[in-house]
C-alpha cells in the first residue's frame, strides 16, 4: 500500500512542477486561481495527504514524510500566488507552512523544508520594509540550526524531490548538506542586513563574521570577493578600536589572497586566470590601506590616551576653557571703570551659557564625525586624513598637545605619576619593605597574572576570530596593544610604511591622482604620529624634515603636473604644512633654549653660532610657507604648456 501511495504522489508532483513551469499561468486567457487546474491538484494531493497522516498516526515512520510532503506542497502553492501577484495571499500561506513545521525542526524531512520558506519568506517581508518580523524569524531559525549541529555532528537532510521518491526508503544525496549550507549562510546574511537597518552594528559585525567563517570553510566564495568583505568588516573594528580582530581578519585576506595568487600562478594563462589575477592584485592593494588606517589609527588612539593623562578627558577642556587666569572678584572687575550692575547669578547664568553654548557646538562636531566614518567604512572613498578621523572622535581639539611639550614634561618631576602607570614603581620608589610584604605581594602578582591569562582565555573565546586558519606568525609582526614608547612606535611605524610603500605600487601620479595624493597624506601623518613618541630632540626634527619633504614635494608637483588636483587638496595641503613648520619651528625654539642653558659650560662663541643657525632654519621655514601661499594665486598659470612626456618618475615624492 506505502509503495502505492508513494508513486501516486510522486506523479501529482511532476505534474505540478510542470504546471509550474507553465508562464501561462494566471494570464487573462487562463481560468481564475481557484478553479486552475494546479489549484485543484494542490487540494487534492493536501487532502489525500491529511487523510493518510490520519490512518499512520504519528507513531509511524513515515508520518514526518507526509508532514513534510504537505508542508512541501503549501510552500508550492504560495509560489504559484506570488508569480500571479498575489503576494499577500501567499506569505500568508508560508506563514501557516511555518506554524505547522516548526515543532519538528530537528527531523531529517523538515529541516531544509523550513531553512528555505524561512528565506523566501524573509525575503519578501524585507522587500516592503518589515524588519520586526524577518529578524524573529530569521534568529529562530539560526538557534535552532545552531542546536541541531550541536546534538547531531553530521545531520541528514531531505530535499523536495528526496521525499516525494516513489520508493518507501530515503537515500541522502551527497549536495544536500551543501544546499542547506547555502541557506543558512544566506539566511545569516539577511540577519545581518536587518541588525544594520536596525542600527545595530555591533550584531551586524557578528553576524557578518560568521557568514565569513562559513563561506571560508565550506568555500562558498570566490577569494577575491572573501578577503574584500573581510577588509571591510576589519575597517569596523578599527574603528571601534577592536584592533586583535581587524588584525586577525587582514591577516586572514591576506592568507586567502596569496593562496589563490599562488593557485593563478601553477594555472593555465587563459583570459579568465589573467582577469582573476587582475582582480587579486588590486584586493591586495584595498588590504594595504587598511593596514595603513590601522597603524594611523592606533597611533592616534595611543597618543590620545597618553594626552589624557595630563589633562584628563577631553570634556574637562571645556570646563576650563572660561577660566580665569588670576583669582579675581567677578564684581569688581564688572564695576570698575563701567556702569554695569550686573549680579553674582546673571554673571553664572551667562558663564552657563557660554559654556553650554561650547558644548552643543562639540556634539555637532561629533555627530558629523560620526557620518564621515560611516561613509568611510562603506566607501572608503573620502579625501579626509586618516588623522582627522581620529582625532574629532578621540578629541574636541586637535593638537591637544605639542610633541615638544609633552617631551619636556616626561623629563620632568611632575610626571612620575606617569611613570609609574607605564614603568611601574622601581626599587628607589618602593621604600624600606620587609621580607614578609614582599612575599605577599609576591604572591598577589602570581595570583594576579594567573586571573589575567583566564581572563585573556575567556576573552579569547568572545573575540570574533579565524579559528580555521593558522595566523599567528603573521600577527605577531605587528602589535595590538596601545604604543606607549619610542622603541614601540617605531615598530609600528615600520610595519604600516612597509604596506603605504606597496600601495605605492597600485596607485600612481597618473592612473590614481587622489588615491597617491591620499597616500602622501597618510605618510605625513605616519610621520608626525612618530615623532609625537621619538624621545631624542634631533630625532623628532629629523622625522619632521622628512614629513615637510614629502609635502612640500607633493605641493610643487601638483601645482605643475595636476593644477586640478592641487586646487582640490591645497587646503588640506597648507594645513599641513602649516602645521609641521610650526613644529620645526617649535624644535628649533627649544634647541635655542637647550643652548641658552649649557652656555654656562661651553665659550660664547659657540652658543652665538649655534643660535644664529637656529634663527636662520626659523626665518628660512616662514619664507618657505609664506611662498607656498602666494602660490595658491599662481596655480594654473602657464602650467598648459606642460606636456606628459616631461614627466619622470623622479620628479614624484617617494615613500622615504
């Protein structure tokens, strides 16, 4: 009898597919849904499957096949309301289809009956802009995969076609595990786009990061495509400054680039391997600017912190911003000389003012900050500085600080404060302890260190992170901790040149103006971010000449390769320059005041002489920047003459 019922249904169903496939379908010239003749067999194939569930029960073996048959044919029927654009009738179908499956995810005929209405069903709701419903719906599904795969190692699935068979015993097929796959992928996919709609980021990276991870291991993806959508995710975390997963996810599209690099190599040059090729080479240079964005980053996050604990944080600026700079008695500096009667509170309610004032102008700073570096990670496109990203959303002022400043104030008394926090208390600063303090404390740091490294592990396990892929000797050439000296710094220095200097090989003067102009930026604020940590005075004025170099080169051919392309940057460019000729300037001041006090110990003759070169640098380096700005009227004047061919690559600023 179970052989006959089963050859029947698998004849009703090819009919049905094949009315299916029919385009006529709820044409004009057809007869209305209701009495078509794929409506009718629908009902009828529904009633005679009711009618055998009904004598089985569900004790029978095949009671969950016939489930699954009519769950099958519901999906069908929503299928065929949709192509004739009646699209409400059918999600309420596949609704039903939902409700009357869902108790029976883990059995082998529903599982991937349910994973594929999940995703049509989605689908069409976020089409009309519904996100409430798709994200239950789509979570649901994700946890109870998610506890499928956790009871079952390697589950069976069945497909439409497996069980409407007509033979009484299923085989699995060998690509239906990679069909649901697919779906489950897809369907996290469709979560992600929800938790982005819905504002939340956080989600979208998770989720994101585990579409990656799967496409990564059952290689679902094309490389190329993988280590983009990686690169992207990575440029996220950078800038909520979860360094040790965007380190992990470039490292892994670096890993997958070169081993599909590697595979073009042993290829055969056909036209497709060389387009492939082509596309590997420019994923690659997509990686080395966002490694470049994480040196720039996390120097700016390092710098900050350390900003901060001289002066607090950023918002204590304001507060101290309108203060006096003398104790003074408010009424008398308002009455003397004046006729103003103004009292102790009109005089705090003005303060208030101003300084709320002060205050709603930083939050509109911030919140257009916070737009730039949205459209950053989904364009990488802006012509902003990498440092003006870091600093409007780290800081309410740029420059908090000058270099010179804070080097003179770590060699001073007043920071051991700071010392302390980076160095640690040294035998000198410890005093007369006892033999018994010290093993205590002993003691507390092996207990301290074994909390961290539990800690460190729990951590671990929360961070979103390749586990597939051996990455660790291409992690550790480059750190995640924050610099906090000049030996760190110049790691870091080196590591983000090293990949500045192959982007250089991707972008050119000619081919890419804005993205060479862009990279140039970006080495200038790689060596000003050096420079903020060199502890050795000539050190910084050597790092700060090799950065007005590169500027004022970049300036000079501009203004008479690219006239177009200078007028676009030659604000940001005069900023600058301005800015590190105030520092150069800045050096040489404190040189003048290094001389000024050995004077004591060295002939006259000689401090005469060495302040006169400094004087000299000074006044040279105005000349220079005032130059540069009387060219801005000159640019585009007898630059028509100029022809290609007088261009040589030696003209063009390097990476040096």
């Amino acid at each position: 009898m179970e052989v006959i019922v089963f050859k029947t249904l698998h004849d009703q169903y090819n009919r049905l597919k094949s009315l299916q496939k029919n385009d006529k379908v709820g044409k004009e010239t057809e007869p209305a849904w209701s009495v078509n003749e794929a409506k009718i067999l629908l009902d009828t194939m529904i009633n005679n499957i009711n009618n055998l569930m009904l004598d089985f029960g569900k004790d029978h073996e095949i009671y969950y096949r016939l489930l699954g048959m009519k769950g099958t044919l519901m999906y069908e029927e929503a299928k065929f309301l949709i192509n004739i654009e009646n699209e409400l009738q059918g999600q309420e179908i596949m609704y039903k289809a939902l409700e009357l499956l869902k108790d029976y995810f883990m059995k082998s005929e529903i599982t991937f009956l349910i994973l594929r209405i999940v995703n049509h069903y989605s689908f069409l709701l976020l089409k009309q802009g519904d996100f409430d419903k798709p994200l239950k719906l789509l979570e649901n599904a994700d946890q109870m995969y998610n506890e499928l795969k956790s009871k079952i190692v390697d589950p069976i699935f069945y497909t439409a076609d497996d069980i409407f068979l007509p033979s009484t015993s299923l085989n699995p097929k060998k690509d239906t595990s990679e069909k649901v796959g697919r779906f489950v992928t897809n369907n996290l996919l469709m979560l992600g786009f929800v938790h982005v709609k819905k504002g939340n980021y956080d989600k979208y990276a998770f989720y994101n990061h585990k579409v990656l991870n799967r496409q990564l291991v059952n290689r679902q993806s094309e490389p190329a495509a993988w280590a983009m959508k990686a690169v992207k995710l990575a440029s996220y975390f950078i800038t909520k400054q979860r360094f040790r997963e965007a380190r992990n996810h470039l490292a892994a599209a670096c890993h997958v680039l070169e081993e599909n690099e590697t595979e073009l190599k042993n290829s055969e040059p056909n036209e497709a391997n060389i387009q492939k090729w082509e596309e590997v080479q420019l994923r690659f240079s997509d990686i080395a600017k966002c490694w470049v964005q994480y040196g720039l980053f996390l120097f700016g996050v390092s710098k900050s912190k350390i900003v901060s604990l001289f002066y607090g944080e950023p918002s204590q600026f304001l507060d101290n911003l309108w203060l006096p700079p003398y104790d003074v008695n408010p009424s008398n500096v308002f009455s003397k000389g004046h006729n103003s009667q103004m009292t102790e509170e009109k005089q705090d309610l003005a303060a208030k003012n101003i300084q709320d004032s002060n205050i709603n102008n930083v939050q509109q700073n911030s919140t257009c900050v916070s737009e730039d570096l949205q459209s950053k990670l989904t364009a990488n496109q802006d012509q902003v500085t990498m440092e003006d990203q870091i600093f409007k959303i780290t800081t309410y002022r740029r420059n908090i600080i000058p270099s010179n400043e804070l080097k003179q104030c770590t060699n001073s008394k007043q920071c051991d404060k700071f010392e302390i926090i980076f160095a640690g208390l040294g035998s000198k600063d410890s005093g007369s302890i006892d033999e018994t303090q010290n093993s205590s404390e002993a003691t507390q740091k092996v207990e301290n260190k074994k909390d961290t490294q539990q800690n460190k592990q729990i951590e671990d396990k929360n961070l979103l992170l390749f586990s597939s892929l051996d990455l660790s000797a291409r992690e550790k050439q480059v750190t995640v901790d924050l610099i906090e000296n000049a030996e760190q710094a110049r790691e870091l220095f080196l590591h983000t040149h090293s990949w500045l200097k192959q982007s250089k090989m991707y972008f050119t003067l000619k081919d890419n103006p804005m993205e060479y102009v862009n990279a140039i930026l970006d080495l200038s604020e790689l060596y000003k971010y050096l420079a903020f940590f060199e502890e050795d005075l000539e050190n910084q004025y050597s790092v700060q000449k090799r950065r007005a170099d590169a500027l004022e080169t970049l300036s000079t051919v501009l203004r008479e390769v690219r006239p177009q392309c200078y007028m676009a940057v030659s604000i940001e460019l005069l900023r600058e320059l301005a800015e590190v000729q105030l520092e150069m300037m800045g050096l040489n001041l404190r040189r003048l005041y290094m001389a000024q006090e050995t004077h004591v110990h060295g002939s006259a003759a000689d401090f005469t002489l060495h302040k006169m070169e400094a004087m000299a640098d000074i006044h040279s380096r105005l000349e220079q920047f005032g130059d540069s700005l009387g060219h801005r009227a000159e640019v585009g004047d007898g630059l028509s003459e100029i022809s290609p061919s007088e261009i040589s690559e030696d003209s063009l600023p390097h990476y040096t």
